[in-house]
C-alpha cells in the first residue's frame, strides 16, 4: 500500500498548502483514462466522498478512437459527476501558433478550470508521476531555464492564469512501474493512448530516445531528475523569499506600464538579486512572457549596472530598461525615453547667469553660482549632475547641441562630436537633441551627467569657482 | 580581438575576488600544449610580465608520445620559468581505485599545487573553456548534484584542499572554436592530445556522443548549460549566504566529532534550510566527503523532523543523525549513541518516593510530586518529558525494562512490547537496555518521552495528580 500511504500523505500536505479543508471540498479529477489517471481515481475514491469528486475528460479530437474513449472513461466514473467535451486541438493549435503538445495543453487546463467554475470545486487534481516529472525538468534543462524550470512540476501550486484554483498532483513522486503494478493489482484497466508512442511529440522522443539514452550513462538519471526538481523547488523557495524582500527595499513606483527601482540601492545587490529583481521587474509588466532569454537580461543587467543617465537596453515583450536620476527604470519601449531625463524646452539658447539659474522642461533646472571650494574636494567630485568651472567661465548660455559640434573631453587629448558621446553612453535618440548643453559663445563647458570639456577646467591656484548644478523636479 | 578583452576583464574580476594585486602576483599557468592553454598564455604574455608567469606542465604518462609533448611544451615556454615532471597515472589510479580521469585531475592540481608553493605563487591558473563549462555541468547532472554541482567550474575559487591558493579559469566564458581561432590568427601551434578521443574516458564520450545527441533536441545545448552554470553560481551564493545566517541562529555546540544544533529552531526553519543546515553539519565533520546522496539525506531529515528525543538515522560518511532533548546532533556513529539521553546508572529498581527524586547517570533526574492541574491542561499537555499518573499511582519504582515486558499505550487498545516501542521510535539499540522505566509493583506507568501505560491514566474527575519530569543536567 505505498502508493496509498504516499498518495495520501501527499494529498494532506497540498490540502494545507492551499488551506483547504479536504474533507469538505470538490475535487475536479483530470482522467485521460490511462493508467496514472486511473490509479488517481482509484485512491480519491476511497480517501473522499463521492460527492466530492468531479471526473474530467478532454477528448483531443486528435485520433479516430477518441470518442469512444470518452465513453469508456465515463463508464469508469460511474457514480461520480462526469464532465467531458471535445475540442479539435490540431486547430487550436494552427490558430494559435502553437505546436499540438502545446495546444492540448492550453486545451486541457483550460477545460479543467471551466468544469472547476461551473462545480465551484477550488481544486484541479492530475495523475502526473515522478516518469512525467523527469521528463519535465529535462525539457526544461533542453529548452534553457533558470532555477523555476529545474523545479519541475509542482505537488501543489495556483493553476496559471487561474489565481483562485489550485492544481494539486499527488502522484507526483510515485514511479510509472508503482502505478502500473496497482492498477493490475486492483483489476483497473487503463486505456492505452496510441498517441504516447508517436515520436512527432517531443515529450515522446524524451520518453522513448534521450532518457535510455541518458541512462546509459547514468542509469538512475530518471531519479536524480526528480530528485533534482525537489532540491531545486525548496532552494528556489527560499530565493523567492529573498527577492521579494529585496524588491520592498529598492521598488521606488510604478504602475501597469513602468517599474521604477532605486538605482544605488539596487547596483549594491549581491549577482543573483541583481538578475532576479530585473526579471520580476519585466514579471510584473508582462506576467505572460514565459522565456525570458539570459542573454537578453544579461546584457541589460550590464547597462543597467554601469550605464550613464540615459543609458537604455532593450528587454523581451517589448520592453526597455533605462537609467535615470538615481531610478532604474523597466518600461514599455514605447514609453517616452526622454520622461525622467533632463531637457530643454526649446533648443534656442538662454543667458545663464552666475549666480543665476535656467528652467529645462518638466520641472528640471541649471543653476550657477560662484563658490569656494578647496581644489581636492573638486578633483575628488563624483557627482556626474554638478560641475566646477575655471572662474573665467562667466558668459554662460544654456541651449541645444549644434549640428556637428565637437567637445574636447576633460583629461583627454582631442575632440570628439557630441553626438557620439551620446550615443556612446546610450542616451536615447529621442532625447539627445534637446539634451542641455552649456556653452560659452566660443565653445560647450558641459554635457550635464555626461562630460565636461578641458578649456574649462579648474585649476589647482584658482581660489573661487562656478559650480554648475543639473537638478531634477524633486530637488529644486 | 574578443577573446582578449573578455580574457582580460575576467582576470581583473579573479583578482578582484581573490584579493591579489594582479601587478605584482606570480601566477602558475597548467599548460597541457592544447589549443586552450597555449591561447590562456599567449593572453597571459601580453597582460603580465615574463617575471610574473611560470609555467607548469604534467606529462601523465599514459602515451608514449608524453614525454616529448613535454619537452615541446618547455619549448613553447621559452623565457619562462618552467616546471614539468612524469606521473605514472595508470599507477596512482590503481593505488587509489580512481578511475583514470579521476587520477589524473588528483595528480594534476597536486603538481600544480606544488609548484606554486615552491615558487610562493598564490595562483594557478588554467584554460578551461565554456565547452568544459558544459560538459562538466552535465556530468554532475547525471551523476546527481545539487545547485552547488549545477553551477560547474567557477571562474576564481579557492583550490579544493589547498585554501591558501586560489584557482582562476579567465577563458571560463569563452568557446572552443573561439581559442582555436586565436590559435590559427597568432600561429599558435598546439599539440593534438590522443587521449581527447578515447572513448573510455567519461569525459570524452560526453563530448563526442551525448552532447552532439542532445543537440538534435536543442541545438543550444552547450550554452543553456553554460548560462545555467552562471545563473547557479550567483542563486548559490545566495543560498551559501542564508544558509550560513540560519547556521549561526541555530548552532549550539560542536568539534571535530560532532556538531549540535538547536532542535527546535531547526525544526521552524523552511525546507531548503533544513536540508543545508543538514548538509552544512555533515560538511563539517567530512569535509572531504564529496556526495551525499539525496535518499540518505532525506531519511535523516524526516526523522530529524519528527523523531522522539533518541530517534537516530544513519548518515553517508559513518556519521550518524540523532535526536537529543532539545538538540540535533550530528556525530561520529561511533560517537556513544547514548549520550545526551536519559540513562539509569544500572537497571535495578529503586524507589521513587512522592514528592521526592531519583538520579539517573550524568546528570539527568527523575522527579515526582503531587500537584493540582486542571484536566484540560493534563489532557492538553504536549511535553514528552513531562507525565502526570492518576493519584493512586503512589508506589513507584524506576528501573529497566524487563526481558520481554509489556506496556498498555494510553488511548489505545491492547498491549505491546516496550522493546518494540523503543525499536519504532528509533532509539539507539544501546540505549535501550538502561533507558528508565516508572513502574509499580504491578506494571510500567511511563518511559519517559516515549509513552504512557493506560492504567496511570488520571480521570476526569481526579482532583490532584501526580506528575513525573525527566529532567536533563542542565535543568536539574
């Protein structure tokens, strides 16, 4: 009876997992007919009233002998609630862009979450074993996954896409040989669905071809998979734990379309919260986007670390991350790039007198004055929104780039275009053009945030500065 | 020139780690005059200075073109200090019972090991690649690991064995067709390693059979495992991270042969901590032990989660699990499994008069007195250790237990061995024989933590009681 005892034990834990009070709920049972489903029934029926249970069947549509099938699985579920329909999964599938595993899939927990409603059962319940978890972790080891994936399926989890109903799969760490030895001991007879053999589903060819192949190597590979998958849905717990507390100390707003997180806060993250905020960032704009590829990440998570204000990397589902004023900023692509940016509301040029200030766009500002500063203090400045200049500097403008114009970097030999500077440090293009410049009538002194040019420079004998300030709507 | 920037960043981020001047450290390079090692030092040639690198190479002995491979090896190494020296691998494998991959990597990092310790070189470095990433990945997946397994090789790590050194592999991110190129572009002329091709190498079939198999399911294979390696290594350090928080929490005492946690705070702890924690003591008496199996673990979790004080399970290592009053010991199964367990100086009876107490051995007491507690706090009483007999239950004794004797469980029907008892609740077999027993002139009346006889049950209507406290030395 180790089936039983474990089914049982299993089940008790997904019961309070959920809060669910098992002697009292609906349970809609998932049954293909097959052997694991069969077995499920078979223990369900003597741990539950049958009141409580609620029998299931998707006929696929995709074999001729599918509807008699359904009737036999009826048979099976007499004296229970039987629910069954038929969808044409190939068409689904061509619909919906989706491959037929895929497509029956969607079909099938769709179905399952429609009888749950129209019963008011708070709970789904499939036959998968430890054979289908096995499976399931090397697909998603095969098709690239971070740690969620390597869990598997889990004995009791909300249904996706369904937030009220649970799906609980008490079978989950029992062998398909278990299952098979107690439906010949208790004279159940599973339906055999040809469809299992056919290589043209990947989840066959895994069944059939890869893992014997991979046993020859490792001949308990089917074990250490689940084994795996359990280490893995513990571990990956805990990790859950501790990003959303590292997601409460550095979300700053957000809505349906952005997420706004503290920039200092979160480039102090150790590695992994780094990764795993930056994707429940992405998680919480498009919760649908399953595969979010690691190289994407990665190379947002680089500018996202050491990118300049402006800095924007492109992310899955259409999304950007960018860099503001102390904000790293996930949204919409189509969100407006230059919002949270310094900018001029017109490009034509304005007096900045020192002291003195100038109004940008949305509630930024320059401003100007004349300070005493011990030179130290000005070498050692790492702040990239304030600026010293040579006390000469007096005639200041404010204004747009010129077409063409040239900046000698401070430190550096030469002159480069502005316009690579800012392309260089990734400022969007919709918000280079009326990025501020300050100039004397001979030349730019300072890209704010981005550089400052050599001419002028603060020299160590130079007793009084201006110092330039670039300061955002908050701060003025 | 990729491979070199890449090259040169991971260096700086080893050196970072490990807190070396990468200016002024000496670094042992392994050069095995393939295509890997001869593009690490090339890089290495163009970063550092000739003073700074000495070159070390291992003939295996296992071809009888090794010894010339060596000396062709010393060529390349011209201008550099170089080490080499001949291993009868075959031997150390058969001496050891490795198997002769196993041998040969022991044989390498101790040569290795050797020469920077004699040249008073705090690293050595190699050129494993991405490819190896992948491959050793996979071969931890199939032998079983948990995440520490799944994160592979790390690009800087302390040498296993040797913590005063540190080992960096900077070509860790980097393919193999990548450094073959370079080869070719810097007329690099690396030597073809047979060995690379034999099949009876573990190694070699994963990389000439099962990964070009699994390619035909996901034709990314090598990078998925790569990028799970790097995506690991970061979620692992932050689990290594919170596993050593919850150590300090729980830690009560320990030595080199035995470690003793907080059973209760153990117990409250989520899943994934409880198996770390587990593992983490294990880790501490066997630090040399490399794989601790799954099932074995969780065996010894579950009686370490719900076994009565006593309760033991052995574990990998000749170590052994047990619960104590209060405590989780991990020990030496050769450490006495009586300790910390209630224990009679001899089994002979002696009187236990009411109120009034009977010492047991090291420390621990029996104590009686006559108290009024209300039934439902006696009903409701969950302390093993605590026991309360109805009042007429006044003569007592406490003693062994009797070849073959009997106890009636209260709240059951029936009697039953108390040397099954003690079997079922897993107390060592050596502690059994002095375990106390309270009994009458008549029968037994309690053992305490594990049980009390029905016919010391107090009744509803018993106003005062007697209670029974086995207390531990540190209580008494």
């Amino acid at each position: 009876m180790k089936l039983f005892d474990q089914a049982r034990d299993m089940l008790a834990q997904a019961a309070e997992t959920s809060g669910i009070d098992l002697s009292a709920a609906s349970l809609v049972v998932g049954v293909s007919g097959g052997p694991d489903s069969l077995a499920l029934l078979a223990v369900l029926g003597q741990l539950l009233t049958p009141e409580q249970l609620i029998v299931a069947h998707l006929d696929h549509g995709l074999r001729p002998e599918s509807a008699a099938e359904a009737l036999s699985v009826e048979a099976m579920a007499q004296g229970l609630r039987f629910h069954s329909e038929r969808v044409d999964v190939a068409q689904v599938a061509q619909a919906a862009h989706l491959s037929l595993e895929e497509a029956a899939r969607v079909a099938r927990y769709d179905f399952l979450a429609r009888v749950a409603r129209r019963e008011g059962a708070p709970v789904i319940v499939t036959g998968h074993h430890a054979g289908d978890q096995a499976e399931t972790v090397l697909m998603h080891l095969l098709r690239g996954s971070g740690l969620a994936g390597l869990r598997g399926m889990r004995p009791a989890a909300r249904l996706p896409g369904h937030p009220d109903l649970w799906l609980w799969r008490p079978l989950l760490s029992l062998g398909r040989a278990v299952l098979s030895a107690y439906c010949v001991e208790h004279d159940l007879r599973p339906l055999h669905d040809a469809s299992n053999n056919d290589p043209a589903f990947f989840r066959n060819r895994l069944r059939h071809e890869l893992l014997p192949a991979l046993e020859s190597y490792s001949p308990q590979i089917r074990q250490r998979l689940t084994h795996l998958a359990e280490i893995v849905a513990a571990d990956e717990a805990l990790l859950e734990d501790r990003t959303a507390r590292a997601w409460d100390d550095i979300y700053l707003d957000g809505d349906a379309a952005h997420s706004a997180l503290r920039l200092d806060e979160w480039r102090a993250l150790p590695l992994g919260l780094r990764r795993r905020t930056l994707r429940r960032a992405i998680a919480a704009l498009r919760p649908d986007l399953r595969d979010v590829g690691f190289r994407a990440l990665e190379a947002a998570r680089l500018v996202a670390e050491r990118g300049a204000t402006g800095a924007q990397a492109a992310l899955p589902g259409g999304l950007a991350l960018s860099v503001g004023y102390g904000r790293l900023l996930v949204a919409s692509a189509a969100h407006d790039p230059a919002a949270g940016l310094p900018q001029l509301p017109t490009a034509t040029a304005r007096p900045l007198p020192v002291p003195g200030a100038v109004d940008l766009a949305g509630g930024w500002r320059i401003t100007a004055e004349r300070v005493t500063v011990d030179f130290a203090a000005i070498a050692g400045n790492r702040d990239p929104w304030t600026a010293y200049l040579a006390p000469e500097m007096a005639q200041l403008v404010v204004r747009g780039r010129m077409p063409g114009e040239h900046i000698r970097p401070l430190g550096l030999q030469g002159e480069t275009k502005i316009k690579e500077v800012m392309i260089d440090r990734k400022l969007p293009a919709a918000a280079r053009a009326l990025w501020p410049v300050i100039a004397t009538a001979a030349h730019p002194v300072w890209l704010p945030s981005l550089l400052l040019d050599e001419r002028a420079r603060v020299h160590p004998d130079d007793t009084d500065v201006i110092r330039l300030r670039c300061l955002p709507p908050d701060r003025t």
